[in-house]
C-alpha cells in the first residue's frame, strides 16, 4: 500500500533544467519589455502655453473621458451579456392557435347513389369523416389584440380541458386570424413529441383501433436541434380520416417538447419553492434560495443545512446535504401531463351547413430571438482582432504622449535659460551634483555639498564615522562585488 503523503518526483535531466530556465529568461525579458513601455496617455499639465492651438488640448481631453465612459460602459454591458447568456437561452411565453374542424363525406345526407346491387340498398362509398388539426404561432400584435378581449372571450386552455367548455369562433375571427398562416420560424410539430386522439370508448367498442397517435422521431444524435429533422415531421397540420355517419367525442391529447424539460413538481416541493412547474436546475436554484433565504445552512459545516418542517417532506431527513440538492429534487419531479382538447366530430347535416372550427389557444415556451442574436456579439472572433488593433493603437499613443512631454521639459528648460542664464545654470549645476552624488552613493542625508565639509574629516566617537549609518553604509560598500 502506497503512503498518503507526498512522493518525490522523477529528477530532471539537463535538458529539461536548461529549457525551464530559458523559458523563465524569456519570461523575465518579456516582463521587463512591458514594463518599460509607456501607458500614461494623458497629456502633461500645462502644455497649452507651449503649444499654437491650445483648444486641442481641451478635444483630446474630451475625447479621453468619452473613451472611458465608452469602455466602462461596453465592459459592463458585455459582462451583463455574456452572464445571461451562459445561464441559457431564454424562454418567451407564446400563444400557440389551435383550430381543430372536420369534415364529412359519402353520408346519407349528402345524396350518395344507391347499389341496386346490393340486397339493402347500401350506398356505392362508405360513410366518412376527415378531422383536421392545425396550429399557429399568433404574432405579437395578434396576441396583445388577444389579450384587449379576453374580457369578452377566452380560448386558453390549460392542462386540461372538458368538453363543456368548448367554444367556437366566429366567422369575422376566423378570417382576421386564418389558419393557413404558416409560422415562419415554429410550426405545430416543433412544440408536441406526442400527438394522440382519443375515441368515447363508452360509443366504439373498437375504440383503440379508431386512436391516432404520432410521436416525434428521435435525433439521431443528441447534438442534433430539432430544427434539423426531416422535412416530414414538421407540418402545421394533422389530418386523419376514419369511417362513421355519427357524431363522436374525441379528446386530442398533446404531449409537450421543452427543451430542457418542465416537470410538474410534486405538492411537498411545490409548497417549499412556490412553482408548480419548473425545470430540473430551476427546482435545486430555488431551493437553494430557499435555505438562504430562511438561513438554514449550518454555520460549522458549511455543506449541511437544517430541514424545517416543509423541508422534512422533501428531504425526509432533519439534516440535508447541499451537494445532494439536486437528488431530492429528482425525487419529486414528474412528467407533465398532456394538454388535452375535447371535441365533437359532427357529420349532420345541419352543422355541416356552416361548419365553425373550435380553436383553443395553448400557452407554449420559445427561445427569446434576442437570445440568438447576441450569440455572434459574444463568440465573434473579430473581436479578439479589434482588441488587438485597439492595443496596438493605445500604445501608439502612449509613444506619442511620453515624446509630447519631453518635448514640454526642453521647452521648459530652454524658456527658464533664456529668461535668467546664469542663476538657472547655477541651479541645474547644483541640481545634476546632486543627482550624481545619489547616484554614486556619495551624498549626505541633508545636502549632498556637505559630502566634502570638515565633519567628515573629523574622527573619534562624536564624528559621523562612528554613527550606526556610516557603519552600515561601509558593510553595504565592501560587500559590493568589485
């Protein structure tokens, strides 16, 4: 058995030593390269009595503190951006029209010949209908123009749906919003994996023969969008023909296709996170902020958090573990139930002599466009580009500032000259002694002229010589390497 602690590692060869040191060599002198590059881009104070045009200065002044706010901005925005983008695309609540009609063929009422051939008479053609099922995904002006009537009418469907509580359009609605409008983006097919119709089983002793039911096929790879399917699974409209000359109840059952996929959540974790439906990362989130909120983690061990009473049913412990949030989520989800829409197959006479179709409107889940559109801002390689020329162009100008302010210091040294020659070369005299004397290590704390006076001759205990600064100054001296 192998020890726990540390295990020496395999020595290096030479070659590897000298590549790690020409690698760190390399490192230093690109360090010392961006070290010495100037980055100051503001323009000396001053400068506007040296110039002809002084109102330049005040543009470029301007323009430096456009650019800031410009880049503050665009940081922020671009962060803001690049936050909700990764947390997934968006999803925007649409009205999905539904019109479901039928149509009948070969009845009696229609005036089919009759078989003489035929010991009962019977017509030539056997009695059929023809259910038809189209949707549509309303505009945003079509369903803000739904909303302004809801008051008088209401056609949204929920999780379920009776059959009393049908109702039809009007003739003046049906034309406003037709049916044969294709959406261009969604289709009926893209929202549904599952389609079925359900026959009165109390009417058809055959009823499972008379069911329709379509499903979406699966993507032959897991990274394929649905959008690149087959042309045959996305339609607008599901049609269906079956034998019969008397009315029927059917109930279409609509299996919805999220992705990621909404489960309904059960009572105990529904009244802790208040949602009835969510996703599987939006249930742990909210039950995260829930045990922050009521502060139920534990102050010793962080990863442990106290379960209240409606935390119990969930968790069925009275301490919790939060890297297992999304477990006891699991525990608690449940698939959605199918959206289901009642309708009656008529095949008399009377209706048939203005037939309306019953439309319901379903509330369906799409990808914010916005979402899209944000994606080439985000992973543009052009930006990477733009941000190397604006580096380029920065440094530019960083050159540009730092010979504008040498320019200003010989303006300035040869203004002081000509005014007064002699005190101002006394003083720059003065002025580079100094600077020598620091730079040779030879000047006194006060005044580097008081480096030659009589103190410094002067020996024995009150002489500088034997203060603890002269000491060290002589151990730095003779430690040098000569």
């Amino acid at each position: 058995m192998m020890s726990s602690g540390p295990h020496p590692s395999a020595p290096l060869s030479q070659v590897q030593i000298a590549q790690q040191q020409q690698a760190q060599a390399h490192a230093n002198e690109m360090a010392k390269r961006r070290s010495r590059k100037p980055t100051d881009k503001n323009i000396p104070d001053g400068i506007e009595d040296s110039i002809i045009d002084s109102e330049g200065v005040q543009r470029y002044n301007h323009l430096r503190d456009l650019e800031r706010l410009l880049d503050a901005t665009t940081t922020r925005k671009r962060l803001d951006v690049t936050e909700n983008f990764n947390r997934g695309p968006a999803k925007l609540t649409k009205t999905l029209r539904i019109w479901i009609s039928n149509t009948a063929e070969d009845q009696i009422w229609q005036g089919n010949t009759l078989n003489v051939d035929a010991f009962d008479f019977t017509p030539n053609m056997e009695a059929s209908y023809r259910v038809n099922i189209e949707g549509r995904l309303l505009d945003d002006d079509e369903q803000t123009g739904l909303e302004a009537n809801n008051s008088e009418r209401d056609f949204r469907v929920g999780d379920s749906q009776s059959a009393d509580k049908m109702e039809q359009d009007e003739p003046s609605l049906t034309k406003k919003l037709s049916p044969h409008a294709k959406s261009a983006q969604h289709r009926l097919s893209y929202f549904f994996k599952c389609i079925s119709v359900d026959f009165d089983c109390s009417k058809f002793r055959t009823s499972s023969e008379l069911n329709v039911d379509w499903k979406k096929p699966e993507a032959s790879s897991k990274n394929q969008p649905t959008e690149s399917q087959p042309q045959a699974t996305d339609f607008d409209v599901l049609t269906f023909k079956r034998n019969g000359d008397e009315n029927a109840n059917i109930i279409v059952n609509l299996h919805r296709h999220e992705s990621p996929e909404r489960y309904q959540l059960s009572p105990e974790l529904a009244e802790v996170v208040d949602m009835s439906e969510a996703t599987q990362q939006e249930a742990t989130l909210a039950l995260w902020e829930y045990i922050r909120l009521w502060g139920l983690q534990e102050d010793e061990e962080k990863r442990n958090f106290r379960c209240d009473e409606l935390l119990k049913q969930v968790v069925g412990r009275d301490v919790g573990y939060i890297p297992l949030l999304s477990d006891y989520v699991t525990q608690h989800l449940r698939p959605l139930p199918p959206i289901r829409l009642a309708y009656t197959i008529r095949v008399d006479n009377e209706f048939h002599k203005d037939p309306q179709p019953t439309v319901y409107d379903v509330q369906v889940l799409v990808d914010d466009p916005l979402h899209v559109e944000l994606q080439p801002l985000i992973n543009n390689a052009r930006h990477a580009n733009v941000l190397k020329e604006v580096s380029a162009l920065d440094e530019q100008l960083a050159n540009l500032v730092q010979d504008i302010a040498g320019s200003k210091a010989k303006h300035s040294f040869f203004t002081s000259l000509s005014e007064n020659p002699a005190p101002f070369l006394n003083s720059w005299l003065s002025s580079q002694k100094r600077d020598l004397e620091v730079v040779m290590g030879e000047a006194s704390r006060e005044d580097g002229e008081g480096a030659y006076g009589n103190e410094w001759r002067k020996g024995g205990a009150g002489g500088v010589w034997a203060t603890q600064n002269a000491r060290e100054s002589v151990n730095v001296l003779l430690s040098r390497q000569r």
